[in-house]
C-alpha cells in the first residue's frame, strides 16, 4: 500500500514556529516533513521520529550542490498521534494519506549518519529521509 505520510506540528506546538516556511511560497505551515512512502512498512505509530536530512559542508563531494544532504539524523520531533485516511481514487499516487501529529522533544547529542551518493547507504537504497518543505 502506497502511503502519503505528512508530519504536522501539533496546534500548541510554538517552537521554531517563525523558521517554519514553505520553501515554494515562503508562507509560514505547520507541515515538519512529508514522504511518499511505497514501502510495505507500517505507518509510524507513537513515539517515532522522522528522519531529517543534513548537509555538513565538509562531506560534500564536487558534484553535489551546496545543500546537498550528505547526513541524516532522527528529528527533534516525535509523533504524539497518528490520523489514517484511505482513498479508493486510482487517478492518485498513493492509496492512503497518513497525518502525524508531533510534539518538539529536542535531541541534545544527535547521531550522524552518513548517506553515500545522494540516497544510497552501504550499497543499498535508504528510503528513510522525510522530504522537508521548510527552511530552517
């Protein structure tokens, strides 16, 4: 099942709120994250953290552009409920649309990962980063 999972701050959530702008039109949202996912995995569920993409300028390679992700690293934000909706529209890409409702919960030593060649990870493809539609 192919799902359309967009991660929301909560309504009470005012953190980083004023860095929270949508790339294409520079409008303030509460949308973190959004991902097309087509993998058989189950939706996230409590407790999870997206994945955020991460540029370290020093990991760069020539023929990456200069915010390019070279890392990834857990959010600091955490899924507190979860919002399931299917469709039966086959014009659409995707067979349900899944609304993750998140609280900020900061991570204060956050783990790096290194992502070789854009989306690949030791020789296989790394589905994990959530497509961000903010500038931060």
């Amino acid at each position: 099942m192919s799902k359309y999972i967009i991660y929301k701050a909560k309504p009470d959530q005012l953190e980083g709120a004023s860095d929270r702008k949508l790339t294409h039109c520079n409008r303030f949202t509460d949308i973190l994250y959004t991902k097309l996912d087509f993998s058989p995995k189950p939706i996230p569920k409590k407790g999870d953290r997206p994945i955020h993409p991460v540029t370290v300028k020093e990991s760069l390679s020539p023929d990456q552009l200069e915010d390019g992700t070279t890392h990834s690293r857990k959010s600091d934000w955490v899924v507190d409920s979860v919002e399931f909706f299917t469709t039966s529209d086959n014009t659409l890409q995707f067979d349900a649309i899944v609304i993750c409702w998140c609280v900020y919960a900061p991570i204060l030593n956050p783990v790096l990962t290194p992502v070789v060649n854009g989306d690949k990870r030791d020789g296989k493809t790394f589905e994990g980063i959530e497509r961000t539609l903010i500038s931060v």
